[in-house]
C-alpha cells in the first residue's frame, strides 16, 4: 500500500520538529516522492549525513520490494 504525503511528512516532522519540510508526489502514484528537507540540526554534517538522518527517520518505509515507498528524491540543507 502506497504511503500518504502527509505520513510521510510527519514522519520526517518527528524527527526534525523544526525542519521546513516539502513533500512533493513526483509520479501521481504514492510510490514516488520528493522532499525537501531544512533544518538547522544539519548544519557540520556532510551532505550524506543528512541524507541518513532523515532515511533513518522514515522506520524502514522504504525497506525492501515492498516497501511503502517506493522512491524518494531527497534534497537537505543546513539552514542558515
């Protein structure tokens, strides 16, 4: 079962409370998302690091073939 734009905010809302968060459905299916990610929790860490952080936050939504979510192009940033 496809996940929910707004499950997949508050999942990364969760983690990052502070973060401006946009979610973006790229394909129309609830498999394939964009989001972008700014928080000030990012800010020393690499680009990758913050990429992990956020993977973490989504509990395994993306785990396998059968994952919720299917495919997420995801942008961090520091804010500043």
């Amino acid at each position: 079962m496809p996940i929910e734009a707004a499950e997949l905010r508050r999942l990364i809302q969760d983690a990052f409370p502070h973060a401006k968060i946009t979610i973006t459905d790229l394909a129309g299916d609830g498999n394939h998302y964009g989001a972008e990610v700014v928080d000030a929790s990012f800010k020393g860490l690499n680009r990758v690091q913050q990429q992990r952080a956020v993977y973490a936050a989504l509990q395994d939504k993306m785990k396998g073939p059968d994952g919720e979510l299917h495919a997420l192009a995801l942008t961090t940033k520091a804010e500043e």
